[in-house]
C-alpha cells in the first residue's frame, strides 16, 4: 500500500532523514520506534505532505504522491493522528469529529461514520456537546482518532499516541489500535513507548539518527539484544 524508497529530508540545511525506505502491506500495522530526534514525526510529516523531501519517493497504492499538497493526500486516503492530539479547543466533540470529514461530500456516509465513531468511543457520543478543552487526555486522544476516522481514511499515521497518558490510558488506546486493524485498516504506528508499540504491531523499524537501523516482525525486535538494551529498558534476561 504505502512504498518509501531512499528518502532524505532536511530542515534548512541540516540533514533529520537519510536514505529510509520502507513498506507498509494492506491491512498491516507497522510500527516505527526510536529515541528523540531520530526522524520519526518527520518521516510522518513528509508522507502527509507537510515537509518536501529532497530525495526519494513515495508510492501509495503505485501513485507517486510527493509534491502533492497535503489536502490532496488526505483524499487520497491517508490521515495523520498528529503528536499531541491537537483537537479544536474551542470546538464541541462532534463539531471536531465534522471536521475530519470536510473532504467527504456526500453527507450520508458523513452520518454514517459519525454513527461508527460513536459506537466505537461512547464517551465521544456522551460528551458531545462538551467542549474539545474540557475532555481528558485519554478522551482527547479519542477524539483524535475518532476525527481520523471521519476522513474514511485507507491509511492512518498515528505519531506518539500514548504520549503523556496514564498507563491505564495508554492500554485502552492500544486496545483501540488492534481494533482498528482487526477491521482491516492500514496503520504506521510512530511511538517512544517501544513495549506497546511492539506489542500491537505487525512489522518494525528503528530508526536512528534518521536511519532505518533494524527491521523485522515485531515479534523478532522484541527479542533483538540492541532493541531490548535501547529501548525495551531490561536486559535480554529480563
């Protein structure tokens, strides 16, 4: 579905991504670890067409999609969860839920997805009047996908989805995570917590220093000595 092939990006002059490629099957979820500043927002960025790369391509479903503006790639399929849920504060719940769909005209299939959103997050539903400032951050990041979903996306980039939640949060967004994929939807999983991140997914790559280093099913980088002493935080006896 989604095919990477060298890519390098820079901001100004300094090199983040050097030479990525990767590839993301129908139906995957593929998860992307590694520590602060290894590339891993901005890899996200440059597939949603929010950063220009200087070298290499990207092919979703065989069609080049650089140079594409970004609201071109969101119809095209694919919707970017951006790091820290950034919903609309001064917006109600359902009022952000419609703005994921604005590039879906008809407005049947926009009711129909709202249901679906609903059925799968009631707290959405329960709060939906409520402004998108007074939900928690459990509840925010609900919204964040609920709004993804309502684009009726083939491809979500999901970039920190855990981050600064409680870990009884943090297990309910990755029980949301492998739901989504049970129904067959296509997801790149962009996460530091490298435990959970393993644990849902499919496939892995680590990237450092703007380099792919590692990739592997999940299953086999969860017993990898250097994921396990850079980002498992135990040793392989553990």
């Amino acid at each position: 579905m989604l095919e990477i092939e060298r890519l390098a990006v820079s901001y100004d002059e300094v090199v983040v991504l050097r030479d990525v490629s990767l590839t993301i099957n129908q139906g995957e979820i593929v998860t992307l670890i590694g520590g602060n500043g290894a590339g891993k927002t901005t890899t996200l960025k440059t597939i949603s067409g929010l950063l220009a790369p200087n070298a290499g391509s990207i092919r979703f479903e065989g069609e080049s999609i650089v140079g594409l503006s970004p609201d071109r790639i969101v119809a095209s399929g694919i919707v970017q969860v951006p790091e820290g849920r950034q919903v609309f504060p001064r917006l109600s719940v359902e009022d952000n839920l419609y703005v994921g769909a604005y590039l879906v005209r008809d407005r049947a299939h926009v009711r129909d997805t709202l249901d679906k959103v609903y059925a799968m997050f009631p707290q959405l539903k329960e709060r939906r009047r409520q402004l998108g400032e007074t939900l928690s951050g459990g509840e925010q990041q609900m919204l964040a996908l609920g709004r993804a979903i309502m684009a009726r996306p083939r491809l979500i980039l999901l970039d920190e989805p855990s981050l600064g939640l409680a870990p009884r949060l943090v297990e309910e967004v990755a029980k949301t995570i492998i739901a989504f994929g049970r129904s067959g939807m296509t997801i790149l999983l962009v996460e530091q917590n490298a435990r959970v991140a393993l644990a849902i997914s499919k496939r892995g790559y680590v990237l450092e220093a703007g380099r792919v280093v590692l990739s592997d099913d999940s299953a086999a980088l969860r017993r990898n000595p250097r994921v396990i002493a850079s980002y498992l935080g135990v040793d392989k006896n553990g």
